[in-house]
C-alpha cells in the first residue's frame, strides 16, 4: 500500500505543482508576474498531485484532438508538467501518478495520450511509444534560392504579435493535418502567449494568402549571436503550410528577410521537401534528427478502428497492456479496418510497440528485427509494414 494520497488539484494549488515542476527541471520558481500568465495555461480539473502530507508529484492534462491516418480526429489528452520531488523519487510516486491519470483518461473515454520525454526512458514504463519524429536544420539565408518551378501564388501578410494572436488560432484550425497532428486548445494558445511576451526578441508571424483564402503560417524571430553580434540568425518558432504554394511563398518571404544570415527551423518534419524548392539543396543542413511526441494508446480497439490502412493481406495481432487490460486480446487488422477477434496471431506486441507503429513513423517488421515484435507467422511483418504503412511522416509540430 503507498503512503501517500493522489487527487486532482485545486485551482488554489496549481502553483504549488508548476513550482514543483520547474523545480525538477532545476529552473527557479515562477515570479508574480510569469505565474499570471502561466496560470491560463491550466485546464480546470486537469492537473493531479501526491500528497504526504505536503505536495511530492504531480502531473498535468489537457484535451485536444489527435490526427490519425487517413484524417479522423479522436480525443486525445496532452499529458505535461509530470514530476516528483527529488527526495521521493524512484518510490511509486510516479508510476501512481501515470496510473492515476490514465485510467482518468479510459473513464472519460479518450482515445490517446501524447507527451514530449525529457528522458527517453521513463515513460515507455508506462505504454507510451515514440509516435514521431523530427528533423532540425539551417539555412544559409545569403545563398539560398528558391528554384524556378517553386509555385509563386499566393501572397504574404506580416503580423505583429497581438494581431497574430487573433488570426493564427482560425487559420491553424483550418489546415489539413498530417498523421500525429493534434488541435490546439485555447490553454495552448495562452501558453504560447506566454512564451512570445517573455521571448527577449519580437516575435511575428507571417500568414500565406491563396486563392480561397489563408493556407498557412509561421512564427518566428530574430535572434542575434553572443560572440558575434553582427551574426543573426531567423529562428522558426511556428511554420505550417497547407499547401505547396504556401510552403513556398512562406519559404520566399523567410529568405528575402533583411540582415538575417541564417533560418533555423527546429523540429520540422523528417521529409518536409527544403531541399526540393531549393535551387542548390547544399543551402540547408541537417542539425539533428530526434525525438518529438511519445504517444499512448488509451483505448486500442477505438485507435485501431479510427485509422485507414494500406492494402496489403490482414494480419492478426495480440496486444498486451499492463497497465489497461481492457486493451488486452486480439486484433485482426485489414484494409477495411479493424476489429476484435478469436482468431490466432500472427504477431505478438505490447502497447508500447504499437503506439511506435500505429502512425507510420516505424515499420512492423524493423520492430520484429530489434526483438520489440514476437514474430508467429514469418510473412506478418511484411504485410503489417503495408498495412500501418503512412504516405506522409507522422508529425505534430505543436509542443507543451
């Protein structure tokens, strides 16, 4: 039996659970002034906390909507500020906590969970997989150009931030969203309110302008170095094109802003097409490949009915969830979807494994290879890899 008590915070307490959390990430508590604007960042009701007696862990929700292939939304809950203090750790504090939330989130009926890891190994503990991926990379503002058959339509509208506070929201929602994608909920957008008034440099947007109306946007500022301070580079906080045409007029616009070296755009997606409009691809490297959300599977059999499917002969899987055993059992999964069933399976996989391959961002079959996968039938994982197969890489681009 633990000896401690978990329960949902009082608004009252929210404070007392950010400085906790800020004080994990060895960062001071939140001033008067920083905690007014963090505050809206709080759903009511959506914040949990260990007691004994005092605060000792917490953990922080929020819902949204997760895109899943083929472009059905279900709920989703965006998990953040997860944290124990420093002299109750490694004693169940956390693993009451994520149980705490996640059968929260099964009794209200939402579909998925998602978090950004500080660590990788913490929370695949608790059935989340990493669902998607991200590519950092630079480019060389003074010698790169848009090649000659780069769509030119559309036109460029600057805003300054409190405009773009009022526009961005309605022009993000009406974008089509990869697999990964999630909404963004109005605590969000105070977050990132929060963000930009605290950022020491301005920060714009830029929306896109096409023939039925805005199609994209980015956000960004202008960041001078240190040691060099007539070195500035763009950096992207925001950039979401809903078009070709807007990723390119977006693009046209980032590279003609004056006394700018360098654009960095962190955390893009793994085959977002720079290279392709540039005239000389060599004009953007590739910083870092990493981490973006690990995504937990709440529900399974409601996740694995929402998702389309590429063609290739059904597969049968068996599923095991610790921590959810209403998830356990088997799957046969199809073109035409999927569903319950008594058949044997072909493939044998916890919940974890099958958050990694539910969006596409790794294939069944290198999963098998690594030993992540039991492997009944020898020709399941080339025919699951088609199955759980994505046209697009998985990607949010929306952080927490």
């Amino acid at each position: 039996m633990s000896d401690f008590e978990i329960r949902t915070l009082d608004p009252g307490e929210h404070r007392a659970a950010s400085n906790l959390f800020r004080g994990s990430l060895h960062v001071p508590p939140s001033d008067d002034a920083d905690w007014e604007r963090a505050s809206r960042a709080f759903q009511p009701g959506g914040t949990i906390g260990a007691f004994d007696p005092d605060l000792i862990g917490t953990a922080r929700s929020f819902d949204a909507e997760l895109t899943v292939p083929g472009g059905a939304r279900r709920p989703m809950a965006g998990v953040t500020g997860v944290a124990v203090r420093a002299d109750r750790t490694r004693r169940g504090v956390l693993r009451a906590l994520m149980a705490a939330q996640l059968e929260d989130f099964a009794g209200r009926g939402v579909v998925f969970a998602s978090l950004l890891a500080s660590e990788a190994p913490i929370y695949g503990r608790f059935g989340y997989g990493l669902a998607t991926r991200y590519r950092s990379y630079t480019v060389d503002r003074h010698r790169a150009r848009l090649h000659p058959g780069a769509p030119a339509t559309g036109e460029v509208q600057l805003l300054e931030l409190d405009d773009a506070l009022e526009v961005l929201p309605g022009v993000y929602e009406s974008l089509a969203r990869r697999p990964g994608a999630m909404s963004r909920p109005e605590v969000l957008w105070r977050l990132y309110e929060g963000q930009a008034r605290r950022n020491p440099q301005p920060v714009k947007a830029v929306v896109h302008h096409g023939p039925d109306g805005p199609d994209g946007f980015a956000t960004y500022f202008v960041d001078g170095l240190q040691a060099h301070p007539w070195t500035k580079s763009l950096r992207l906080v925001d950039l979401f094109p809903g078009t070709p045409a807007a990723f390119a007029g977006l693009w046209r616009f980032l590279l003609g802003v004056d006394l700018v070296d360098t654009v960095v755009a962190e955390a893009r997606p793994l085959d977002e097409p720079i290279e392709l409009i540039l005239a000389d691809h060599r004009r953007s490297t590739v910083d870092r490949i990493g981490d973006e959300h690990w995504v937990r599977l709440v529900d399974v059999p409601a996740a694995l009915a929402a998702r389309q499917y590429g063609g290739a002969e059904p597969v049968v899987v068996e599923v095991t969830d610790p921590l959810l055993p209403a998830n356990n059992g088997a799957y046969r999964i199809t073109p035409d979807g999927a569903e319950r069933t008594d058949e044997p399976a072909a493939l044998r996989l916890d919940v974890t494994a099958l958050a990694m391959v539910y969006l596409g961002t790794w294939r069944v079959s290198a999963l098998a290879e690594a030993g992540r996968i039991e492997v009944r039938d020898p020709a399941a994982p080339a025919a699951a890899d088609v199955l759980f197969g994505t046209r697009v890489a998985a990607w949010s681009g929306t952080h927490f």
